[in-house]
C-alpha cells in the first residue's frame, strides 16, 4: 500500500518500462520538444478523518529538452475521484467511497500570458471533475507555462483545493483513498501549437482509524442525585456495549455525564443504541439526541421512535454527537373518604364535615423544591370522598399528608387516627388514601334507629317486670 501523501510524478520521455510501471501518458508528434509534467501532494501532514476537508495541492510544469518550443497553454486538467489501487489516469474504477471535491476551496497561482490570473470553471460528473482555466480577454484563454531556464524561479503553476471523505465503502478496510489527475492531447498545447504531452500524476492518502464520541447527560426534573446506569449498544465497531453510572450535575454528584467511545467501525455503516437502563419509580424519562456542531457526522438522528425510547443514531461517520436523557417526576395525590357510622341519617344529623389537611416535604410541581401545603374542603353526606392532586413526592426525605375534621356539632365524635401522617408514595403506585369516621351520641347515648329503640323499651321492660316479681 503507498505511503500517505506521496506524489508521482510523469513525463512523457519516460522509457517504455517505466511508464508501464507508472502512469502511462499520451505522446504526441512535437512530444520532444514540449514535455508537460505534473505533480500532485497532499498538502497537509496528517492524520486525516472522516468527514474533515484534505487539503490537495497539483504542480504544473513544463519540462523542456530543446527544439522551439518554450511554453504551454494548458486550458484544462481533470480529476477523478476514488479510484482503484494501481490504476492510471484516466482509467478510474470507482471504489464506493463517498468522496468529495470542494469546488469553491480551488486556488491558483497560475497566470496566463498577460499575467492574469485565471478564474476557474469546475463541472463535476459521476467523480470526473474538469476544471478550465479561463481568462476574460485573455490570449490565449489559458494558463502559461514558460521553459524553466527563461524564469528564475521556474515557472510552474500550483492549484489547490480541498477534498473531504464522509464514507468509506465496507470493503475499504486499509482506509486508502487514491485518486488520479492528468490532460491528454489538446488539453496542453505547445508554443508550436503541437499538442503537449499527456501528464498524469497520483495522490493518495491514508485516513485515521476513526472514533465517535456520544456524550450523554442526565437531568432529574427534581434535581435528584441518585445515578442510574446509562446502556449504549452499536451494530459494529468496538465495544460494541457498554454501560457507565450517570447522574444529575445539579447536585455535583460523581457521574455527571458520560462519552461513549466507539472505534474499529466503517463510516457510514455504524447504528447505535442509547438509553436509561432503568427508569427510576415515579419518573417518566424523554429524550433529546443531536449531533455536536461542525463535528458530527450521521444520516439520520432519531429520539422519538415510537418502538425505542432512547437516542437513536444511524448511518454514523464519525465526530460528537449528544443525547440527553430527562427524568420528570410523577404527581401523586392525597385522597379523603368520609363515613358516618350508626344511624345519622335516621336522627336528622346535619352530615356536614369539614375537614383540614396538610402535607409535608411534598413538590408542587415536577421541578420545584420541598414545602408544606395546607388546605380545606367539605365533605357531604353519608360518604363522601375528596382527592389532593398534583402533589409531588420527595426524594430527600418522606412526604405525608394528615386530614382531620372540624367538629361542629358536640354530638358527633369523629375518628381521623387513620388520616394522620400518611405517606405519599412515588408513582405509579396509587396515591395515599385514608378515611374518618363519624358517629353521633346524644348525650353520650349513641343514637339508635327505631327499631334499636323498640328492642331498648323491650329490654327496659323486662328488667322492671322481672324485678317487680321478685319484690311483690
């Protein structure tokens, strides 16, 4: 395999030997006297990634070895992108690598005969660009190159632009990229207006074994520090998963976010996975997946797939991407029955009871801190029931309600043993529930229904009649 950003260089005097061993070029009738020569380099040292411009710098000559001529116009060059290993322009097998010319990166310090310099005309066709030198009034409508012994410094014409790779195809596991770039024929054309010689020339260049990052980070609505295990698991490249503690910043606890690494992996062709492993009781979690800025690389980012809840991230070619896990707290609720015991409602009690309420250490929204709520409300009837909602637990300390009844009337003795101090549990359990009892006396004789009455002046009845006997 070639070394990173080595340049070949062709001329069209070449040995027959040689030029099979190199680049072939096409030679024309006045070839001895207008050699064209062409070079071409990474301009940049490496490493060079996935998604990153690599910057390309041709060198443009001409080599002379006598006769008349002592110039080139060359009006045009091609490059042709993601070619196989060994092959010579302008033979290109395209290799199924996403590689990308820059049209707008193209400089030039090449003049044309009246020292102009050249804008240039870019067309691009299925990886075959051609770029034309062009000059408005120029004569002639091309770059110009003198024979080196007329200009000290030679004179050679340098063209640069970027290329950048955003695939690699999955067969590409050297990480090469070779490309190829040349003129033939009436591309060049001598002082003799003869055709130049062809050139042709080879750049390669070695891509980093490339990793991607996914920072992932937690928030608790309630700023709870408790961590949970955050899972990410990929499709290929190494480690295909991994699991690390993560917890919510707020509260400078140990985990406050995680970057899974992942590398070994063919751009373009890695999926992954991301989500809570467990999520905590009373929350509901949500997500938010995006890629960094200028940096991450994926053709599609997902975090609302209806079948996983997570972060989902396909088509990855490499950079930072971010997925964000949300825990909201659940509300829960208070819930207080009333009961009348006995016979109230045969007695013509006024089955009114208003109660009063509390809770502690509770939330009143996903994301405020602890308090105290007070409250009040009415119960009617024989039962009755009210429920406290949107009341939130906490997680530093127990939340609990209590409710007790306001007595109005002194004949009605209330029971609220079972409303003191109940725990609110963390959804999904259901809310807390209790309920006070009612039961009326009449100066200290519970009320009894008719029919209690009956059997009470029966009962009355026999005592006297049964103690009348004994004394008579």
């Amino acid at each position: 395999m070639k070394h990173p950003s080595k340049s070949r260089f062709i001329t069209a005097l070449l040995p027959a030997l040689a030029v099979a061993a190199f680049l072939p070029v096409e030679v024309s009738a006045q070839a001895g006297n207008c050699n064209a020569s062409l070079e071409a380099e990474v301009d940049a040292t490496g490493p060079f990634r996935v998604g990153e411009p690599v910057p390309i710098k041709l060198t443009l000559g001409l080599d002379y070895s006598g006769g008349n001529a002592n110039y080139i116009d060359i009006n045009h060059f091609e490059y042709l992108l993601d070619c196989g290993e060994g092959e010579t322009y302008p033979a290109c097998t395209p290799q199924g690598n996403t590689v990308v010319f820059d049209h707008a990166s193209v400089q030039t310090t090449c003049t044309d005969a009246q020292g102009n310099t050249p804008a240039t005309l870019i067309t691009m066709d299925d990886g075959l660009i051609t770029v034309d030198f062009t000059v408005q009034g120029g004569d002639p409508a091309a770059i110009r190159i003198n024979e080196p012994s007329l200009v000290e410094p030679p004179n050679t014409c340098e063209v640069t632009f970027d290329v950048q790779v955003d695939g690699l195809s999955a067969s590409n596991q050297t990480r090469e990229i070779v490309e190829l770039t040349g003129w033939s024929g009436l591309d060049a054309v001598c002082e003799n207006e003869a055709p130049a010689s062809g050139a042709a020339a080879s750049v390669d260049f070695m891509l980093e074994n490339p990793n991607v990052v996914f920072w992932v980070r937690k928030d608790f609505s309630d700023d709870n520090p408790m961590a949970v295990n955050a899972q990410i698991q990929c499709n290929t490249g190494l480690p295909v998963q991994q699991s690390s503690p993560l917890s919510d910043p707020v509260n400078g606890e140990s985990f406050p976010f995680v970057g899974f690494v992942v590398y070994a992996f063919s751009p373009g062709f890695l999926k992954c996975w991301i989500w809570e492993e467990e999520v905590p009781a009373g929350y509901v979690e949500s997500y938010d997946a995006s890629a960094v800025p200028n940096n991450g690389i994926a053709g599609d980012i997902i975090d609302d797939d209806p079948d996983f809840s997570g972060c989902i991230f396909d088509e990855v070619v490499g950079g930072w991407f971010n997925c964000n896990i949300s825990n909201e707290l659940l509300p829960s609720s208070f819930t207080v029955n009333k009961e009348w015991l006995g016979d109230a409602l045969e007695n013509d009690v006024d089955l009114v009871a208003p109660i009063n309420w509390s809770c502690h250490n509770v939330l009143t929204s996903p994301s405020r801190g602890p308090t105290t709520v007070r409250g009040r409300f009415t119960l009617y009837g024989a039962t009755d029931s009210q429920t406290i909602s949107n009341i939130y637990p906490w997680w530093g300390g127990t939340s609990y309600c209590t409710a007790n009844e306001q007595i109005i009337d002194s004949y009605v003795e209330s029971d609220n043993s079972e409303c003191s101090d109940v725990s609110i549990p963390f959804a999904p359990a259901p809310g807390a529930e209790c309920t006070i009892y009612n039961t009326v006396f009449f100066e200290g004789i519970p009320t009894l229904s008719k029919q209690g009455l009956a059997l009470l002046v029966l009962l009355m009845f026999g005592v006297g009649l049964v103690g009348f006997r004994r004394f008579a």
